[in-house]
C-alpha cells in the first residue's frame, strides 16, 4: 500500500520522537535478503549508516559497490577494511560533490555507463547550524544538497536503473528522508516563485535551520512522491527511507559542539544504532517490492506522507515546486529523461 492512499495523521516532534525513538517496531527477520550478482550505488557511503550499508551488503553476496563521495581520499582509507574482508567483490569509490551539478552529471553519466545497476540509495545529506550558500548555484546549502542535487541525480540514474537488468527485477530507486520531514512546516508554501524562498538568509538561528532541515526532507517526500507517478514500479520502484535519529555518524558535524554534548546523553539513551538503521535502508531499498512503490518507510512500516501533501493547497505547492525544479534542473540530459519518460507513459 503506498504512502498517498494512507490517511495522513497530525504529527508533532513528540509523536514521531516517542513513537521512532521511545517505541520503536522491532527489526523483522532479514536473514532472506541476497544481492548476489547485483551492483549498487550508494552516496555519502565513506561514513555512517551508507558505510554499514555497504558492509551489509556485501556480506549478503554483492557483487559490485559504488560509493559517491565527496573525499575520494577518506572514502578510499574508508573501505580498505572491506576490500580485506570481500576480496572477491568489486568496491569502487566515485567522486561526487552535491554542491555542485558538474559533479552530479559528471558522476550519472558514469552510473549510466554501468553494464547493470540494480539499486541506488541516495543516503548524502546534511544539517547546518548557520546559513551557507552554494558557491556554484547561490543557492542555500541544505536545500541545495538535501534537495535539488538529489532530485537532479535521482532524475540522471532512472535510465541506468532500468537498462540491462533481469526481467521482472526493477530497479530500485531509494530516497533518504527522516522522520522530521513528517513535521515540516512549509512556511514557503504562500511564495511565487518557491525556489528564492529557500534561499532566504533572513531570520537564520538555530530554530530557523531545524526548521529549514525539516522542510528539507519534506520536500524529498514530494520527490519521491512525483517520481513515482511518472516512473512505472515495473522500470523501477521509486520509495524514500527514514533511517530514525542516529548517533555515530558526522551527520551533525556542523552543530556547534556544545549542542552535541549536551545531546550526547539523549542520543546514547534512544538512538537507533548504526546498524539497526543500516537495515532500514536494505529494507526498503531491497527486500521490499514493487508494492512499496511512492512510499516513505518509517520504523519498518509504510508510513503516511506530510499532511500537507493531503491538502489541495499541498497538491498546489507541489506542483508549482516540480515545474520549478525541472526548470533549475534544465540540462539536456535531464530534458531526455523527461521525455523519454512522457514517452513511455504515452505507449
């Protein structure tokens, strides 16, 4: 059942904290999962959960691992302990830089390069305290990485996920969101045009930038959401991910370092470890099927959407957000994948 069809709840910080975090579901049994033979891409995979990811899958038989990072130095010292450990597997480590669109098709076109590609999860992000623009684009840095260089790359792989893959094994294509995208406020929502309102420097504190966080993974969401609609589950299913709060990443590298002490208590308390939320990405990104299509996995289950996508002001704002993106995001290859999709829609 996806997301869409479900009724959406009223969430709050403490409803998704207390049910993710104090309450969790219990992990299911993954003891069936395989990926022999099967390539996978994974970015912001040299640390953190897309790291145990990678372990995690290789130890399930993976055949060839891609990791996109932004240090090809720190992700190559990364994985030297995995190439100890699965010599027989092909462990690659690509560049890729989400504050900048170069890099992204620069690092696409070698993905559609690939003889076959059966799995991308799309795991880089970030959190700011203070308000950072992209050099390259201008843009305010969350929404550029959390956003719009993740739709732009999740758009430039479609071709490769469905190229060359065994009948009847779509490709998959995974989303990593959070649980704060449940609670975003889309305070831009009234703006014409939207994209300069999330570039707004006024008013930045650290309340502001939680907020803008969340609005961040809000709007993966409704990317997963419209890439649904016009990709078939039968090419590739397209779902998005929340792997819950998770200490022992550098996700919160960029907190001033009083915040995370005084965190740490709370995060050592009710985080989900590293490898518990590493399984949540398999979950979703291989065991599910094409029924998980448009859906956003939380806690092990299929969980509503933002209530405000419910809304016909929510349909509004996401229609105005997806003509503005394909707009920001106009490179002839992304104008080939869009018809090329329009196309097979049409047949």
């Amino acid at each position: 059942m996806a997301s869409m069809s479900l009724p959406p709840r009223k969430d709050t910080f403490l409803t998704v904290f207390s049910k993710h975090q104090l309450r969790p579901n219990p992990k299911p049994p993954m003891d069936h999962v395989s990926v022999a033979g099967q390539t996978v891409v994974i970015t912001g995979g040299n640390v953190g959960i897309g790291l145990e990811c990678g372990r995690l899958l290789l130890s399930r038989g993976l055949s060839r691992l891609i990791l996109g990072v932004r240090s090809p130095q720190k992700g190559e010292e990364a994985v030297l302990s995995l190439r100890k450990a699965y010599p027989k597997a092909n462990i690659d480590i690509w560049h890729l830089d989400l504050n900048s669109y170069d890099s992204v098709r620069a690092f696409s076109r070698k993905c559609n390069e690939l003889t076959r590609l059966d799995v991308a999860i799309l795991s880089a992000g970030i959190m700011n305290a203070e308000f950072k623009a992209t050099p390259s684009t201008g843009h305010e840095e969350q929404f550029q990485v959390n956003y719009l260089s993740v739709a732009l790359l999740g758009l430039l792989l479609l071709p490769a996920l469905k190229k060359n893959n065994p009948e009847g094994s779509p490709g998959r294509l995974t989303f990593v969101a959070s649980g704060a995208a449940l609670i975003a406020e889309f305070a831009e929502r009234k703006e014409d045009p939207l994209i300069p309102a999330f570039d707004k420097s006024e008013g930045w504190n650290s309340s502001s930038a939680k907020k803008r966080y969340d609005t961040s993974k809000g709007l993966v969401l409704m990317l997963t959401h419209k890439l649904s609609q016009i990709t078939k589950a039968e090419d590739t299913i397209v779902n998005v991910v929340d792997p819950s709060f998770t200490p022992g990443t550098s996700f919160f590298r960029s907190m001033p370092c009083i915040v995370r002490l005084l965190a740490w208590p709370i995060t050592a308390l009710v985080g989900t470890s590293v490898n518990n939320a590493a399984w949540r990405y398999i979950d979703t990104a291989v065991s599910r099927g094409p029924e998980s299509h448009d859906s956003f996995i939380s806690d092990w289950e299929v969980s509503p959407y933002n209530a405000f996508m419910y809304t016909k002001e929510g349909e509004s704002f996401m229609e105005k957000l997806w003509k503005e993106t394909v707009a920001e995001l106009d490179f002839p290859e992304v104008r080939e994948v869009l018809r090329s999709l329009e196309m097979k829609s049409v047949a």
